[in-house]
C-alpha cells in the first residue's frame, strides 16, 4: 500500500486479496490464484516526471496508473482485515529493497 494521494483518497495504490484473486483495489485484478505461492512483486512509483505507479508481478508489467500527485508518500507491507475475514491471515515478504532515483 502506498500512502498519500489527492482528495478524496487517502492512497495512491493498494493490493488486495481476495478469493485468491489479486487486485487493484476492489478492481481490476492483476493475478488469480495467488494464494500458497511465492511471487515476485515489483512497484514503481516515479512522483517526479510521469507521476504513475507501476505494479509488475515476477517481471511482468499488469497495471499502470496516475500517482494521484500527494505531496508526501509512505509504504506499508502487510494486511489489514476487510470483509468476511478469518481468525488466521498471513503475508510473507522477503529480500525487500527500496530504491530512490538520484538527480
């Protein structure tokens, strides 16, 4: 999740999980059956010159949107519980990196 967007959003991306299915938001989705399997997730977030968001899943580009232009931005890794949740949910990440353009 990417914090920080113009009103009325509060964020400029979220991936949801549901029914297996991962999302953009509630739509569209990116990938189906994504539950019990390792992937890779890549998120390009250019605030500067072109102002989108990228998300490329194991090197693959599925959605490209605007950046909503906040004037601050922070990332959170996790979940939050939504509709109809369980008593056990879990994300595992590994090998995080966070790159910044120079100059």
């Amino acid at each position: 999740m990417v914090f920080g967007s113009t009103a009325p959003h509060a964020t400029t991306l979220m991936l949801r999980v549901y029914n297996g299915t991962l999302s953009y938001y509630k739509s569209p989705s990116l990938v189906d059956d994504i539950y019990d399997r390792w992937f890779r997730l890549n998120v390009i977030h250019d605030v500067d010159d072109a102002k989108i968001v990228k998300v490329y899943i194991n090197g693959v580009l599925k959605f490209e949107a605007s950046g909503r232009q906040a004037f601050s931005h922070y990332f959170k890794i996790g979940m939050y519980a939504q509709n109809n949740n369980s008593h056990y949910m879990e994300s595992r990440w590994m090998d995080i990196k966070v790159l910044k353009k120079c100059g």
